[in-house]
C-alpha cells in the first residue's frame, strides 16, 4: 500500500495538532502563577499572605509581597502566626513594591492589594499587566490594647487571609487563565504587525 503526500502530509499535520494539544494541557496543568501581594507598609497582612500562600500553593503559586512605603521590618506578631501554621519564614523581609515594577522582576499573573489605602495607591506599571484585585482585611497592626487582644486580632486576621487563599488556590485552572486573560488581552494591543 503506497500513500499519497497529500496523505503523509495530512497525517503528519494531525499528529502535531494531537501533539500541540497535549503539549497546550500539559503546560497549564503544570504552570506556576506569580501573586504579588501588597500593603502599605509590608510588615504584616502582605507578609502573612506570601508566606501563606507559599506553603499551600504548591507548584501551582509563587507568592511575593511588598509595600508602598516599607516599614523594612516585618511584625513580631505576623511572625509569630507564620511559625504558628508552621510556615517558613526563608526570604521574608519588608520589601518596596519598586522591585517589582523593573523589567527584570518576575512577571505577575495577580497582583492583590490587602488594604484600601495601598489600593487607592497609584501602582506602578507592572510587567506583563497583572490581573488585578482589592482583598481589603482589617490592619491588626493598627490594634491598640493588651497584648492577648493584640494577638488576637492578628489570630484572626490571619486566618480570614488563609481562608480566602484556599478558595483562591482551589480555583480550576481554566478559571484562573480566565482571570489571566485581562493581562494577556492587554498584550494584544502592543503587539507590532
């Protein structure tokens, strides 16, 4: 049996169509979203967020966070709740969201503001043009009063932070390129033909 090259070509052209999609599913089932979290002074909510987000995204999330005006340190008492959910505390530091705004700077698929003052913020220009979000929670660094009420308010700051980076974390994959899309439609439109 002979084949034509009309025929060769048709199946060869299949093959990489199957190819192509198995390679396209693969790569978004294995792809790691970049989520830059942000506060005005990254000493606290931004911090418990990366560190939260770091240890239960998996592969799936890499969490940053930073400020727009840093403290430089980070607060005793997120500190404390990080080491309570037993979470790593390697690479946190209070960081200027300027690091993120150079060309060479990871690129962000989500970039969520944790406060209503670094929201009503002008940000700079993000590479790659995050999707982008509001996550207002209480400041329980701005509790005054005993120190149990203190760690208290942190408590449960913290853990209305975890409860809504879980939803976030176990959102399917094709609703988050979804959200993604904003960025990449966005792209579309500096795109020289």
């Amino acid at each position: 049996m002979t084949f034509s090259g009309a025929a060769i070509a048709k199946a060869a052209c299949h093959q990489l169509v199957m190819l192509f999609r198995y390679h396209s599913a693969f790569c978004m089932a294995n792809r790691t979203y970049n989520v830059l979290f942000l506060s005005t002074q990254n000493t606290a909510r931004s911090i418990m967020a990366e560190a939260l987000l770091n240890a239960v995204g998996g592969r799936r999330f890499r969490a940053f966070s930073a400020g727009s005006r840093p403290a430089g340190k980070l607060n005793l008492f997120a500190v404390e709740q990080i080491r309570a959910l037993d979470n790593n505390l390697t690479g946190l530091r209070s960081k200027s969201w300027d690091e993120f705004s150079t060309p060479d700077a990871p690129e962000m698929d989500f970039v969520i503001t944790l406060c209503d003052t670094a929201a009503g913020e002008p940000c700079p220009n993000w590479p790659g043009q995050p999707a982008t979000a509001n996550w207002n929670f209480r400041d329980p660094a701005a509790t005054q009063g005993p120190v149990e009420e203190i760690r208290q308010e942190f408590f449960t700051v913290c853990r209305e932070i975890k409860t809504r980076l879980e939803i976030f974390r176990n959102l399917p994959e094709d609703t988050l390129d979804k959200m993604a899309l904003q960025r990449k439609i966005a792209r579309i439109a500096g795109v020289q033909l």
